[in-house]
C-alpha cells in the first residue's frame, strides 16, 4: 500500500498530507451536522405541535445524553475491531437509522430509542474523526485544521437549525433531509486516501487523577456538559411550550452558533496571555448574566431573546475550549491520553444527568427550569474557580499552550490512534 506509506511517512516527518484527503473528513462531518441541526429543532417543535407534553421532549434529550455517554464508552473497541474508516460508515448507518425511525410518526417512546441511538453514533463519530485527524496532520498545523474542523461543524448545525423554517413541521421530510445528509457524509470517507491510524490503544478513565492534574478541568467539563444539554437541548422545548412560531425556533437556533464562533476567539486570544482561569470566571459570569437576562425577558421580543442566546451559547461554549486547554497546560506528555478520556467521561457524564434533573423540574415548574439550572452552574463554577484562582499559583504564560477554538456540541478528542509513549502534547486536547 504505498500510498497509505507515504501518508503515514509524511505526517511523521512533519509535511502536511493532501488537503482534499483531510478536507474529506472535515467534509463529512460538515455534512452531519446539517442533518444534525435540522433534526435537532425539528423534534421539540413537531412534539409542541401534535400537543405532546413538553416533558416528553426532554425525555428524549436525556435519551441522547444517555446514548452519547454510551458512545463515548463503546467508540475505542468499535475501531480496534474494523478500524476508522469502516466505523465511521457503521456510526453513520445508526444515524440514518435513527433518523428513519422519528421519521416513521410522532411515537415519543420510539423516537427515546431513535435519540439515544443518534446520541451513541453522533459521539462515536466524532471520536473517530478526530483521532483520525489528529493522527495525519503534522503538529505544525494540527491547531489550525481542528479548529477549522470546529468551525465547519458549528455552521453545518447552524445551516441546519435555519432549515427547519423550510420544512413541513407534520411531514417526514426533516427525517428525509436528515437521512440524505448523512447518506451524502458517506462518500468523502469512502472515497479517501488519508492513511488510516493504527489499532488504537484502550483509553483508561481516571477522574482522581485528572483531577490531581486540573480541578478547573475536570469542574469545568462537568459545568459545561450541563450547560451545553440544557441551553441547546432545552431552548428550541421552551420557545415552542412559549408559542414561537416554527420560523421563529429556527431563527433562534440557527443564531445560536454564531456566539460560539464570535466569542471564543477574543476569548482564547487573551486567555493565552494571561492566566485562564481569569477568562474561565469572566465567561462563566457572562453566561450567568445572560441566563437572568433570558429569564427576565423571557416570552418577549424575539429580537431581543437571540441577541441574549447568542451571548449565552457563545459564553457557555467557550468554557468547553477555555478548560481543555487550562487542562492541558498542567498535564505532561505522560498524562494526556488519561486525562483526555477523563474530561471526555465527565463532560458526558455531566451531559447525561443534567438533562435528566432539567426535565423532572421542568414537569413541576414549567419549561423554563432549564434557565435556572444553567444560572446555577454557570454561578457555581464560577466560585469554583474563583476559589482556585485564590489558592493556587497560576501556570506561567510562557509555559501554556495554544488555545483553539472548540464546540460543547462535540465530544473532546480522545487520543484513540496513539499509544502513551507516542503521544505528543496536543494542545487542542
């Protein structure tokens, strides 16, 4: 196979490989998040609309969280048996299958099972993607494609969110666009010539160390995994038990992304230069702020609510980013592929329970719980670090890494194509 040796060989020695054979994977996963986005609002708002209670809804959330932890636990014995490429068709096979399934009717406790089914495959996916990716690009330019990568699925969920306005809310056809996305998502990976990684190596989940090596890291993938479920899972539930119209949950969606793109880079540029923890108290202040403000104007103007969301998601996002990289300054290069799959395992974790303890308040006190539970994270994490910032020496800014921008919407890179003694000090971990 000489051209798969000669991939492998030129990632070694630091020359980048073809960029339509990266483009591929960066592609498929753009692809994804098209379908993702869509069927994403298209479920809560056809829920509101056949008169389901909007605890069902969020049932279905915890569904997913579930699956995605699942996921998360599963994904490494999944490519060690049938590799990367083959996963990553596998994975989006159950994609369309869950997609297949809510498009068959309204049937809540079917479409729990379709949920976390997506959840499984959406985790899976992307561990697959980004170890894959992570093993062929050189380290020169490895902060620039991730967060290109990053960027590329953020605006696919973005573009997909919008296209609920165009859909018909009682048809199956937000199923089928979802099901040909994915379909479409196939063809880049099946027709790459990117050298596939090797077996990976079984990653050990160790929350005792990982949190010896970085209390803020751990603290902060727990905060984020329930911010990120709860604004994102429950916001599109909550703006149609409000009444907003189908064209006006979209619009808030698909508005949403753009405070993740906006706000992160501003906000990883300083934190480079400064203590991070400094940036992780101001981010989270900033998404407890704009939480208040989304339950004071909670109901009204809708201009005014995606200027508050945008904020919000764009605040809450950025801790995601922040606590990885405030992780990995504090980790040498023996501790990154535990402390990768510990903060991935909490992150999911935290993703699971949150949407679960959202949804059995909001059956007592109305959708609007959602808001609540995310002030009081944000609030909470951001003492936390507040009290570390106090009591413990900060990490030298010549000593930490690059920052790169990340989504909350995607699990953290789990380093499944190399073994410990060939780990490299992946900044974007």
């Amino acid at each position: 196979m000489p051209i798969l040796e000669k991939n492998r060989t030129d990632a070694a020695q630091g020359e980048e490989p073809p960029l339509i054979a990266i483009a591929s994977v960066i592609v498929s996963m753009a692809l994804i998040a098209v379908g993702n986005g869509l069927m994403f609002a298209y479920i809560p708002v056809r829920l509101g609309v056949e008169g389901f209670d909007p605890t069902w809804a969020g049932l279905i959330i915890t569904g997913l969280s579930a699956g995605g932890l699942a996921g998360c636990i599963r994904t490494g014995p999944l490519v060690r048996r049938v590799g990367h490429a083959r996963a990553f068709m596998v994975l989006s096979a159950l994609i369309a299958l869950a997609n297949a399934a809510v498009g068959a009717g309204p049937h809540p406790i079917v479409w729990i099972a379709a949920r976390a089914l997506y959840g499984f495959a959406i985790c899976g996916l992307f561990i697959v993607a980004q170890s894959w990716l992570n093993d062929a690009i050189a380290n020169a330019i490895r902060g620039r494609v991730m967060a290109f990568f990053y960027v590329a699925y953020v605006a696919g969920l973005g573009v997909g969110y919008a296209t609920l306005a165009l859909v018909d809310i009682r048809t199956a056809d937000a199923p089928l666009i979802g099901i040909v996305f994915t379909a479409l998502s196939i063809l880049p990976v099946g027709m790459t010539r990117l050298a596939q990684p090797p077996a990976p190596q079984a990653a050990s989940v160790a929350l005792g160390r990982a949190w010896r090596i970085s209390p803020v890291g751990v603290a902060g993938m727990l905060a984020v995994g329930g911010l990120s479920m709860s604004i994102a899972g429950f916001a599109p539930i909550h703006a149609t038990a409000k009444g907003y119209s189908q064209a006006d949950v979209a619009l808030l969606l698909s508005a949403m992304p753009v405070g993740t793109l906006i706000l992160q880079v501003p906000l990883g540029w300083i934190s480079d230069r400064t203590d991070r923890r400094y940036v992780l108290v101001a981010a989270s202040a900033l998404a407890a702020a704009a939480g208040l403000f989304a339950l004071g104007f909670d109901g009204g103007a809708l201009a005014a609510l995606v200027v508050i969301y945008i904020i919000w998601d764009g605040a809450s996002e950025s801790i995601y980013s922040l606590a990885s990289a405030h992780a990995a300054d504090r980790a040498s290069k023996d501790d990154m592929v535990a402390l990768s799959s510990s903060l991935l395992f909490a992150w999911s974790l935290s993703g699971f329970i949150v949407p679960g303890i959202v949804t059995a308040l909001s059956a007592v006190f109305g959708t609007q719980a959602f808001i609540y539970v995310a002030i009081v994270i944000a609030c909470a994490f951001c003492l936390f670090v507040l009290l570390r910032v106090f009591t413990t020496r900060p990490v030298p800014a010549a000593e930490t890494g690059s920052f790169a921008p990340m989504t909350a919407q995607a699990p953290l890179p789990v380093e499944l194509a190399f073994a410990p003694d060939e780990q490299d000090r992946h900044r974007s971990s």
